[in-house]
C-alpha cells in the first residue's frame, strides 16, 4: 500500500531550520523560525513558570486520565484571561472551554466541530494568513477560501476591501479573524475596524472563529483581546482559539484551549457535547502539564503578576527591536520607507523583498527567512542588527 504514495512538499520553516544549522557563517542569522529569543538567541523558560513546575512537581499525586475537557480550573482562568471576568457572555454562562494540544490543536478541534455543524461550510481566512491554517481545514474536509487583508504594495491593510468580501459570506459560513499580532503581516486590526467587522457579522449572520496566538504580545494583554470580548459580547454563535505556547513560552508542552460561544446556556451545552465527541474522536484528552502550570501562574495574584511583568518585557524587545532594524536601516542609507515595520504588532512582518533578494541574503550573508520575506522580529538583536541592516542594504 505505501508504494502508491508520493512525497509531500517539505515544510519551508523546518526546511530552513536545518539549513540555518548547518550553515557555518560566524555572522548567519535566523529570521524563520516563530519562536521568542532574547538577546542571545536563547528561548528562555519564564521565571513563573519554573516556579509552577516545582510546585507541579511537588504536589502531583497522579498521572492518571483527566477527561476530554482538560482542567476545569485551566479552562476558567484561560476563558477569563481572553475574554474578561466581567464579559456578559461569561456571566451568562454562554461559553464553553476545553483545554487542546496547543492552539494548532484547538483550530484542528475547531474545524471538526465546524465540519459537524455544516459540512459544507466554507472556512473564510485572510490573505495572508498563517500557513497550516488552510492544510488544517482542509484535513477537516472543509473548503478554504480568502478575503483581501494585507496590502504588500502599501504595507497597509485592504480594510474596506475585505468588508467588501466579508459582505458577500453567508450565514452558514466561518470567518477566521486573528485576535492580534496578524500572522504572518503584522497588521492588525484597530479597535474601529474591529467594531465595523462586528457590526458586519451580526449582519452577516457567519460564524467567526478568532485565532488567539499571541495575546500579550501587541499591547498587552486586555487591549490584545479587544476584539474577542467585544464580539463575544454582542453575537449568537461564536469560535475562539486560544494558544499558550508564546505568551507563556510553553511551546513543547502542547497547550491551548478551544472556546465555544452559544445563544443561551442551553444551547451552549448542546454544542458542548459535539465538541466533546470532536475531542473524543481526535485525541481522547489533552495533555496535563502544560494545564497545570498555566493554571498555578494565573491562580496565583503574585505568579500572575510576575507573568505579566515577564510578557511586558518579551513585548518590549519585540517592539523595540522593531524600532531598531527601521533606526538602522535608515543609518545604512537605505532610501526606501521600512517605517511600516515599527507600527506593526507581534513577531512577524514582512520586508517586502523580492524572492530573488531573499535567496540572496542567504546564500551571500546566511540570512534566512521564507521566500514571502516574512521575518521574526524576535531573531533580531543588538548583535546582529547591524550586519542585517547591511545586508539588507547591498541586497537593495
């Protein structure tokens, strides 16, 4: 039976990766990859979250199953964190959480309630968007299609262009939104865009599905959730995939969190259910680990502060190493306009190179990122900087 099977494309981030490894440059840098560094290239473990592993550690008294929902403790908190305490949805008992294996797990979870509800609904999703957001609701058996988002020529966003195209999906639809810290532009939404698209789904009458991947990593951590809890609170229906792996840098331990919004408690029980069957059929249930450490940092008023303190300073470097590759590059003599870079959010952006100058940065100065010229703000730093900026420059 294998041998009627062809190879698939290999994924351009891994591919880079190694690469990246192999390559020799005492000055190479990596631009590809979606992870926080500091300063030295490092993804460190947060301070909190070594304090919740030992307390973990020191107070787990099993390893045994714990049920298709995940924590119960973990799903509140996470729920709360996104949504806000005080969300007429929560306080309606509306919402419905179970914890995933990371938010790509929580979007896999997602698109096989969706294909439940309607298998023939088609998942609307940006353009651009996250890579694997199309390959995973494809899995699902689901249509994929795009609305304009990103504009490369302007480096600004296709706002009443993708009105124009969120006014023509119909009600039995999915629109996928990201929260904040678009991937893989940088653009986000502001809050008045963000109440237009709301004013257009209560119309509309779709379903949004909103991508949480980076909640703290724009401007903090309730103004990066502005449009979730303002469309919680005003629509019927509603999806919400969360991710824990980069705000609290929990990236191997698998742990996210799928949301689900009903018209009523009643009904939000009935969709409950199918989505305990989704989890039932992909995965049976989620890892623990990862749970149990969040939950001890956000039930924790001193953990929780020492966590937010710790984001604030990984959003700062990102901010601030936006500001400096803009700073540096005008130093070097480059003409052309790069500002766009520091008025976007979260870890990515796009140079706006061609592919030919991308494969020239590689293989002249080893430095890499995917052929689109998205970049991870996060491998920039103080030391490297420099050599990037003029790079850059001689590519141009």
């Amino acid at each position: 039976m294998f041998e009627t099977l062809t190879p698939m494309p290999a994924d351009p981030i891994l591919g880079l990766m190694t690469k990246y490894r192999e390559d020799t440059h005492a000055n190479k840098v990596d631009l590809g990859v979606g992870v926080y560094k500091d300063e030295q290239g490092h993804t460190p473990i947060l301070h909190c979250v070594k304090i919740a592993e030992q307390h973990r550690i020191d107070t787990e008294e099993t390893k045994v199953y714990i049920g298709p929902t995940g924590s119960a403790s973990f799903n509140q908190l996470l729920g709360e964190l996104a949504f806000g305490q005080d969300n007429p949805a929560l306080l309606a008992d509306r919402v419905r959480t179970v914890s995933t294996p990371g938010g790509t797990g929580a979007l896999r979870v997602a698109a096989d309630f969706i294909k439940r509800l309607n298998p023939n609904a088609v998942v609307w999703v940006s353009d651009p968007t996250w890579a694997n957001h199309t390959g995973l609701f494809e899995a699902a058996g689901l249509s994929v299609k795009t609305y304009p988002y990103y504009d490369h020529d302007n480096k600004t966003l296709k706002f009443e262009e993708m009105l124009s195209a969120l006014s023509q999906v119909g009600k039995d639809d999915v629109v996928l939104l990201h929260a904040c810290c678009h991937n893989p532009s940088g653009m986000d939404l502001t809050t008045q865009q963000w109440d237009k698209v709301i004013e257009l789904t209560k119309q509309q009458g779709f379903t949004p599905l909103i991508d949480m991947a980076y909640q703290g990593f724009g401007d903090g951590v309730d103004e990066d959730a502005y449009g979730v809890r303002q469309m919680a609170a005003q629509v019927d229906n509603m999806i919400l995939c969360s991710s824990c792996s980069k705000n609290f840098g929990l990236y191997r331990e698998r742990i996210g969190a799928c949301s689900i919004l009903g018209r009523d408690s009643q009904s939000a029980n009935v969709a409950f259910s199918v989505l305990l069957y989704v989890v039932r059929c992909i995965y049976s249930m989620p890892p623990a680990h990862g749970a149990a450490i969040v939950e001890t940092i956000l039930g924790s008023s001193e953990l929780k502060q020492q966590w937010l303190d710790e984001l604030k300073e990984m959003r700062d470097r990102i901010n601030g190493n936006r500001v400096m590759l803009v700073n540096k590059l005008i130093e070097k003599g480059v003409t052309r306009d790069f500002s766009f870079i520091a008025e976007q959010k979260g870890m990515f952006s796009f140079l706006g190179i061609t592919p030919q100058q991308v494969a020239q940065l590689q293989h002249d100065h080893s430095i890499y990122m995917v052929d689109s010229s998205r970049i991870s703000i996060a491998g920039i730093g103080e030391g490297n900087v420099d050599y990037l900026a003029e790079s850059i420059a001689k590519v141009l």
